[in-house]
C-alpha cells in the first residue's frame, strides 16, 4: 500500500491559509479555498466533503455553495478515547490543534522521533489514553507553539500550497498508471514468447529451405536418369541400325552367290526350269493334285519328283518335317511360310513359283509377296 508522508514543515505551508468562520451548514467558496482547507476548517474530510456534495474531482471553483457540516463519524469516538486514526492530509500539528495539545506531547505519548507520520495508524492524543509511567511535565515545550505559528502566518502563498495539496490527493491516479504498466513477470512472459515465436518462425524458413533443396535435387536426379535412359535408347537404335545393315550386306552376298544357275541332274534342266514347266498351263484348286490342277504342296510333290526324282510328303507341314533346313538357300530348295501352312519352290534371287490361291493362281512371284511371316528353307 502506497502510505501518504506529511511533515511539520508542509502544515505550516498549508495552515497559512487565511481560515474562514464555518458555523453554518452551507459555504460559499472563496479564491483561494481548497477541499482540503475547507475540510480542516470544518472538522470533516475531503471524501466526505466530496460524497456530501456530489463532486467527482477535486476542483472548486470561487461562487459554488458548499455543504460543510460532517455527520458524527468514528473520529467522534476516537476523541471520546483518546485516540486518532490519522487520515490523508494529516500532520502532528493540526493533529495537536484539532485536539488542543501540543504537537510534540504526541510524538512523546506515541513514541516518535520524527515528525512523519502514516495515514491510517492510529495516535495517542490525549494524557489518559498516554500509558500510566508516562510523564507529561514539558510546559516549556508548549512555549514554542508561538514561533510555529507565527511561522504559518508568514507563508502567505496559498495558492501555490493548494495546488501541493491537490497533487498528494492525485496519488491514487500514480497508483493506477503504475498497476497499468506490466509487471516485470509479465513483460519476461512477453518476451519469452516472442522469441519462441521468432525461433518458430526461423525453424519452418529452414524446414522450407531443406523440402526446396531437396525438390531440386530429386528433380535433377531425375533429369539425369532421362538423359541417360534417351542416351541408351539411341545406342541401342544405332545398333539395331547396324545390324540391320549388315543383315542386309550378308543377304545381297548370298544372293550374288545364287544368282549363278546351278545344274541339278533331272535329264538336263535346272531348277527354275524344271518349277516352269511343272507349273505351266495349272490352275489352283485346293486339294487338287493333277496335271491341270494343284494347290500348293501338290505343285512342290511334282517339282521334287522331276526336279530330283524324290517322293515328299504330300501336305505342306508334312513336307517341312521331312526336309533339312539350310542357311543358304539354292535354287530347288522348298521355302515355307506360317507354321508350314504354305510352300513354294525357290529359283534364286528372291523368287518362288507356287500355287497361291484361286485368284492368283500358279506362277512365280517375290518370296516376300506371301504374307506373314518365313518359317525357312529346306533341302532334298
């Protein structure tokens, strides 16, 4: 609690003040007059004296009509016991006055070295309330009261002691600004949480920072696995390019190498020859196998009979299982296709003479005519 500190010296300030005779129950302010002055002289308190006449500040102005008289309170008691309960604005010796006794009979009674005392304790200001071993036989002490008044009767500046006054009873608006102000607790808390909040924030910048980095690293890394996965496709491509060709090359060579006529004893002919005039003047017909009609594997029966003089197998799957298999197809050799579903003769040079089908009947054509695909060729 916050304790108001009256000495001696600032009553002599403040009893300066010219004093008005207050015996009725109402006042007329005069220049100069204070809540505080007005109070003393009336024997209340400025509380009251504000309560009594509604005022909310302590601003008076010269002209107002003022309620004076107090209602008996607890202080009318304490003057009964001898006793006074030391109030806002109180000093010894308007104390002493109030009470006709000197001032420093009371500091003597309540055992006190200075003269500054607390509003709210309570002082001895009367011999019977004294305790017993006292002794009170300072007269001369009372000699100086003179000199004290004479004193208050110099200080002539009420107005200046008025506004001092006014400013002690402004304390409790001190004690409001100051609870305003946050504690030193508080502020830490404040602090401390604005440096969580900092960290916080510098840990998701970092957090950010690292999911960047490492989006930017897996982006990389899948870029490169592209750059290698195109780099390998085109490898692989010109390979097959490379293969492709020499496929090419080494079929161009054994084409040359069989485009030399080749005489297979028959009476005389070769294979292309002989493939001629066994086709000659047939038509296709499927199952047929005579001199006018054939289909494909009875037109190869006929060829390797006068090609070779060999009997072969009469279908064309039949034909394939009993042949052998070359890699370098001659002229005479029998070429089949799909499974062994059809066949023809080979006469070198990438062509064939066969029976096809009823619309394309016998004759010769490109190995590579027949759709599908080349089971191989196969040897007598």
């Amino acid at each position: 609690m916050k304790k108001t500190l009256l000495s001696v010296a600032t009553v002599t300030a403040l009893t300066g003040i010219a004093s008005h005779n207050i015996s009725a129950a109402e006042y007329t302010v005069e220049s100069g007059d204070t809540l505080w002055s007005l109070a003393n002289e009336s024997g209340t308190s400025v509380s009251t004296l504000k309560e009594v006449n509604e005022l909310s500040g302590d601003l008076i102005v010269p002209g107002d009509v003022l309620e004076v008289d107090a209602e008996p309170s607890e202080e009318d008691d304490q003057e009964n016991d001898g006793t006074y309960v030391i109030k806002s604005g109180d000093t010894l010796f308007e104390i002493g006055q109030k009470f006709d006794v000197d001032y420093q009979k009371i500091m003597e009674w309540n055992n006190l070295s200075t003269d500054m005392i607390y509003a709210g304790k309570t002082l001895i200001v009367a011999a019977s309330a004294a305790p017993a071993n006292e002794t009170v036989e300072e007269a001369p002490a009372v000699q100086e009261a003179p000199a004290v008044e004479e004193q208050a009767e110099v200080v002539e500046e009420a107005p200046a002691v008025e506004e001092q006054a006014e400013v002690v009873e402004e304390a409790p608006a001190v004690e409001e600004t100051e609870q305003d102000q946050p504690s030193a607790p508080a502020a830490a808390q404040n602090d401390n949480q604005a440096a969580e909040q900092a960290a916080a924030e510098q840990r998701a910048a970092e957090e950010r920072a690292a999911e960047q980095a490492a989006a930017e690293e897996r982006a990389a890394e899948q870029a490169a696995a592209e750059q290698r996965a195109a780099e390998q496709a085109e490898a692989e491509r010109q390979e097959r390019i490379q293969q492709r060709e020499a496929e090419q090359a080494e079929a161009q060579e054994q084409q040359a190498q069989q485009s030399q006529t080749q005489q297979v004893s028959t009476g005389g002919g070769n294979a292309a020859s002989v493939a001629r005039s066994v086709a000659a003047g047939k038509s296709y017909v499927y199952g047929g196998n005579t001199a006018s009609v054939v289909d494909c594997s009875a037109l190869t029966q006929q060829f390797m009979q006068a090609y070779k003089g060999k009997s072969i197998p009469r279908t064309a799957a039949a034909q394939m299982a009993a042949g052998t298999q070359v890699s370098n197809p001659q002229p005479g050799d029998l070429v089949f296709f799909n499974g062994g579903s059809h066949v023809g003769i080979y006469i070198g040079n990438g062509q064939m003479i066969d029976a096809l089908n009823p619309s394309e009947g016998v004759g010769q054509r490109s190995v590579s005519y027949v759709n599908g695909t080349i089971d191989g060729y196969f040897r007598y």
